[in-house]
C-alpha cells in the first residue's frame, strides 16, 4: 500500500493484531531520490554530484547553481522527516535478512579476491583493500549486503568490480560507525552508517548512495556521486502483527508501549531508532530529539497510571502460568534450539551466542524464560525464529534488572521486575523493553514494536481522496473528508497532535469505511474537546489486509480565552467521580462523548461548585466531557473510566 502523501508519517501502532507475514522488496521511499541523507549533521559537496541531498539537522555547503550539482536540496522540512522515518525503516529491514555469512569471512575484505551473493557480516570494524570482484552468479537480482559492528574503511585507489548480473542497486555497505572511502577509489553500491559519518577522499567514482542515520557527510575534490539507477530487488519477509495467544494477551494498555516503566526515568544517550509509544508513570524521558522515534512520548498521566496497573496485573498472570522445563543450565545460547514452553531458572539467568525458538508451525506457540534474578544477554548474542514463531508470544522475565550487550539481537518482550531494563550500543530489539519499577535506557539501539513494513509494490491506493479539511465550528473543530473511490477499506482514524511540529498524533475517532465503492462519499467527524492553541489532524485510513496510509496535515488553532476551571477527580475512576468548577454553575449541562463523537451520557440542571457522576453502564475507556452553561461551553476535559 502506498502512502497518500509523504509528510511526516508517524505511526501509533500495536504490537499484536491480526496480520499475515508477506515478502516484499526493500524500498527507500523518501530517500529514494536522494544521493546522500544524514538525519543529523552537515553535508559538504566540493565534487560533481547528482541527484537530490538532504539534511534534517545540520548546514548543506556546496549544492547551489555555481557547484557541479544536478538535484534538489533539502533542509528540515517534511521530506527530511520522512526520510528520517524512513532510513530507519529500511535500516530494521537490512538487519532482520538472515546473515549467510556470520563472522565467516576476515574483516578485511578485496586484495584481487572475488565473493559470491550473500549477507556477510563482521564482529568489529571492518576494510576493503585492493580489487573485490562480486559475483552475482548470473542472477540480476542477487544480492551483496557486508555488515560490520564498526567503522568501515575502504583504502586508496580501493575496486569494486561487479560481473555475472551483479546490480550497485541491490549492494550495501553496512557501518556501524564513521565510513571513509579512500582517495581515487572506485566504489559500487551504497554506503549505509549508523551512525557516524561518511567521507570520501579525493577523486572517488561512487555508483551508490551515501546515507547515515546520524553524522556529516563529505565529498571530496573530484568526487563522482551518481547512481545507481536501477531498481532495489532485495526480498525481505515483513511480520506485520499478529493477535498473541490468550494465555499472554495480558498486558492491557501496557502491551501500546515499547518502552515503558512504572517508576523511574526512561533515557537515551545518542542516536536511537524507537517505534512505538514510550512513558513512564514516574520519572522522566529525555534524549528522544536525538533520535528517530516513530510514536508518542507525551501520554497523558491517566493513561500511564492505567499501563502501570495493567503492567502490574500482565506480570502477575504471566509468572501464574504453569511451568514446563526447570531444569535447564542458567545459561541460555550457544546453539539451543528450543521447543516452545515455560523454562524457570531458580536465580540469575543469562543468554550467550544463538538462541532458535521453534513454535512448529503453531500460531500460539508460548516462550516464557522466568529467571528468579537478573537476566543478561552477552554482547552479540542473538535471538532466532523459525517455524512461526511470534513476538508478541516470547517474553524474558528477570526477578531484577535485565542488562543486555552490545549488539544483542532480541527478541521478545524483555520485562524486568523492580529493576532496571538497558541495552547497550548497537543492540536492536523486535520487541518491547517494560519494567514494572527500574529505569530504561539505551543508546544507538534500535527497537520496535511494528516492523513499518514497505507498501506492495504498483498496489492500487486503497481510496482516492478529493478532499480533507479541519475547521473550527461551534466550539469544536469540524474534521470533513470526501473519498472518490475506496478499495477494500475498512475503516479510518481521525487523528490529532498537540505538538508544535505536529509529530506525536493521538486518535480521536473511527469511522468505519465503505468496504469497495467507486461512488463519491462524505464523512466527517467532530473533535468535541479542542485543546488550546494549535493542534494538528490527520486522516489515518486502513485497510481490510492491515494497510495504513495518511492524508496531508491541517492545523487549526483554538482559543480558550476565559479563566474557568473545570477539573475531575478521580481520574481515572470505576463507579463514580467528581466534576468541580471554579465558579458557581445554575442549571448547567455535561455532556458526555465517546471516542466516535456520540453523545453517550448528559446531565442536566447542574447547580454549585461540584456535582458527581454515576458510571451507569459506561464501559471502559476515554471519553470526552463538555461544560455547557447558559448554552455556551464553558469547560472540556477527557474522563477515563477503568474496570
């Protein structure tokens, strides 16, 4: 599905809902016509150069109309912030294709030898020396990825010679580190950094992008940058979301979360890529700006006060499940392939080398590893799935802190128990990291809750949008969209941001869709609680396969002039609560409106300073208030009622 405009696309998603695992090919969406991109830092140009350049955060030098510049240059707006998302989103996916080479092959690659297609990848910084022959086999498609845990350094006059159908479109150059590419150096493929930067030394032919996820970018005198001007054809298997097995679907609003704490601070130190929604219910989240974080970190404080009770409740039913192996050593790794159970380990508990969890092929297949004590993951350790196996079915549970090492590779939710919850530089998580009460911290790490899976390729846009606005009307804000076609649609999202940069968006309501139609159809929804200022709307569409794709933004701003409180305690409540008013009220009115916008609930005749609210067969979840008196809203406020 593709998208129905590239404009800071930020997703609230969930781990597990009913999707399948379908191939697709790699895409690079907004970077596509970009030759370099850096999510943060400079890019200095003193060669020839063509195609497009971009920065989100930094000074772009030498792309301008005296330079040997053929592109568009962009600097912080919509399209670096897509593109920002959208390196990350092709970062997770250049990670997750199996390694068929893991730490078989030197460090140091070239001097006259030639390898054949694959996925190799080095345990440390890594070099290309001399000539490195790659030898597609006779297949167009095949595909060369050289990861290293480092920087990568290509020597003077380095060569690499593509022969048998081998593509620059389908190499990368994967860096966990600074890249430099040496002078007079013949390159073929694009170089991928994360993070550090990238430089090219004098006279370098480079067939390939330059693109780091954080860290300046140079070329260098007599640099060539062009290409490569094919296609990507590099397959990738995207396990969308999936319903977990009733037996751990029990995380509640906790499960919205991929980092998520009951008290304490949740922190990143560099540059981190983060999907999914992040909180904590006591303490603060800080270094998200240097990041590409795809969610929200501004909940509001009832609804992490719920996800801290559901963490509560989730932990207790999950450590309740029966276990079924005792037995094993403390350490886990080292080539185990494990079957799918409940493994309890009487203390500290840890994992080394290659873990493979096999559910085969049962969609529900459990793997729970309880330790009574911390659990530590060695650097470089990895988790494995065959056979169907589903994060949102694995969980590792430590008594204690749960410490993970450089470059681990998990999988799963990590959840900690009155402890700290940290990985380490380089790791990557499919998964969640929750503690029920211990600080959260990472640092380049990578860890999602949604893999952004790439739009099928020439797929139909699923509706044909004629129009989408959002405007002030009656004391709320009037959002109205008109579709000329819809194909298998199922429903759409009104979605609002409070932000100043419109980045962190909330639903506000579902409107089903029409299924297929190729008749022009109206919709419209009502934002009956504005927030003061200026917000931002969308519309989020899905559609029948799980396909999301977003409108362009409206902002709007709404003024709330008078000085009136309007307050409710408890919030959240289960029976009933307390609305109070700073001025005395005479035959006032509440209403009462679900998340569709449908008045569920009114009162009438409301007299004083307080007056309290029965939940009456209200069922759970947010609501939205409105103080009428005198006809006229004197107050709004959101109620959140919980079982």
């Amino acid at each position: 599905m593709k998208t129905l405009l590239t404009n800071a696309v930020i997703f609230s998603l969930f781990l597990c809902l009913p999707r399948l695992t379908f191939s697709q090919t790699i895409q690079l969406g907004a970077l596509s016509t970009f030759q370099a991109y850096t999510g943060a830092g400079a890019v200095t140009n003193s060669g020839t150069f063509k195609g497009d350049v971009g920065t989100s955060i930094g000074v772009l030098s030498g792309f301008d109309v005296t330079s040997d510049f053929i592109g568009t240059a962009f600097n912080s707006d919509s399209v670096t912030n897509q593109a920002r998302i959208d390196i990350l989103r092709v970062y997770i996916h250049l990670n997750n294709i199996f390694v068929t080479y893991p730490g078989t092959h030197a460090p140091i690659f070239g001097n006259g030898e030639t390898i054949t297609a694959g996925v190799y990848s080095a345990a440390g910084a890594g070099s290309l020396a001399g000539q490195l022959t790659l030898d597609g086999g006779g297949d167009t498609n095949a595909v060369f990825i050289i990861k290293f845990q480092g920087a990568f350094t290509a020597g003077v006059g380095s060569e690499i010679i593509t022969t048998k159908g081998t593509r620059a479109a389908n190499i990368f150059w994967i860096a966990e580190g600074a890249i430099s590419i040496g002078a007079n150096s013949k390159i073929q493929g694009s170089l991928f950094s994360h993070p550090g930067a990238i430089s090219l030394g004098t006279n370098v032919d480079l067939k390939g992008k330059m693109l780091a996820t954080q860290g300046a970018i140079t070329i260098a005198n007599g640099n060539v940058v062009a290409g490569p001007s094919s296609d990507i054809t590099i397959p990738v298997e995207c396990t969308g979301k999936f319903t977990p097995a009733p037996a751990v679907d029990v995380l509640g609003t906790a499960g919205d979360f991929t980092l998520f704490t009951s008290s304490g601070a949740v922190a990143n130190t560099s540059s981190s890529g983060i999907v999914g929604n992040v909180g904590t219910n006591g303490g603060a989240v800080t270094g998200l700006l240097s990041s590409t974080h795809v969610g929200s970190s501004v909940p509001s404080a009832a609804i992490m006060a719920q996800a801290a009770k559901d963490l509560d409740t989730g932990y207790s039913k999950l450590v309740k499940i029966a276990v079924t192996d005792s037995g094993h050593a403390a350490a886990f790794g080292s080539g185990d392939t494990m079957d799918a159970g409940v493994y309890y380990i009487g203390g500290a508990g840890s994992l080394s080398g290659t873990i493979t969890l096999d559910a085969n092929n049962t969609p529900d297949a459990v793997f729970i590893f309880r330790f009574n004590g911390a659990f530590t993951a060695t650097a470089q350790s990895r988790v494995i799935f065959i056979n169907g196996t589903r994060r949102c079915n694995v969980f590792w549970i430590s008594e204690g802190a749960s410490s993970l090492g450089a470059f681990a590779y998990m999988k799963g939710t990590v959840l900690a128990n009155k402890g700290a919850n940290n990985i380490g530089a380089g790791g990557f998580i499919e998964g969640r990291m929750l503690s029920t009460g211990g600080a959260i911290g990472l640092s380049t790490a990578v860890i999602y809750d949604d893999p952004l899976c790439f739009p099928p390729l020439n797929a139909p846009l699923p509706i044909d949008l004629s129009s989408f606005t959002a405007k002030i009307q009656d004391e709320h804000v009037q959002i109205d969209w008109i579709t000329a076609t819809e194909i298998n649609q199922n429903y759409f999202n009104v979605e609002r941001s409070g932000s100043s940069d419109g980045v962190n968006f909330t639903s506000i309501s579902q409107i089903d869709g029409a299924g297929n139609s190729s008749q022009t159809l109206s919709y419209s929804a009502i934002d009956v609680a504005p927030l003061s200022g200026v917000s931002y709307y969308r519309l989020k569409q899905t559609d029948y396969d799980g396909g999301i794709s977003y409108s362009n933004i409206k902002s709007v701003e709404f003024n709330i002039t008078n000085d009136f409180i309007f307050e409710i305690y408890p919030n959240p409540f289960s029976s009933e609560t307390v609305f109070h008013s700073s001025e005395n009220l005479e035959a006032a009115s509440l209403l009462v409106y679900n998340s569709y916008g449908r008045i569920v609930k009114e009162l009438k005749n409301i007299t004083g300073q307080s007056f309290v609210m029965q939940r009456e067969g209200l069922s759970s979840g947010l609501y939205y208030t409105k103080l009428l008196q005198d006809d006229k809203i004197v107050g709004t406020n959101k109620l959140v009622i919980t079982d």
